[in-house]
C-alpha cells in the first residue's frame, strides 16, 4: 500500500512540476511548484518509512 501512495504522489507531484497555466500568474506558479515538490518529498517518506514488527 506504501508503493500506492508513493507512485500517486510522484505522478501528481510531476504532474504540478510541468503544469504550465498563463492566467495563473507568477504566484499561482511559485505556489504550484512548492507543493509539486512537497509531493515528492512525502513520496520518498512513504517510501522510506519502515515497519517495525518487534
């Protein structure tokens, strides 16, 4: 389920990265950037979190 997420959160996070709008403006761009990558910075921590079966 962690690889579900993960591989969701890349895409949308690529997805937000390309995204290029022209009515947006230079805020709508820097703040669609930001959280494209927030995205990918909370793929690579559902992918590096790891259970603990102790």
């Amino acid at each position: 389920m962690r690889w579900f997420f993960s591989i969701s959160f890349i895409l949308l996070g690529a997805i937000l990265w390309s995204l290029t709008i022209d009515q947006m403006g230079t805020t709508g761009h820097i703040i669609m950037k930001i959280i494209g990558v927030g995205c990918f910075i909370l793929a690579g921590v559902f992918v590096k979190e790891r259970k603990n079966n102790q």
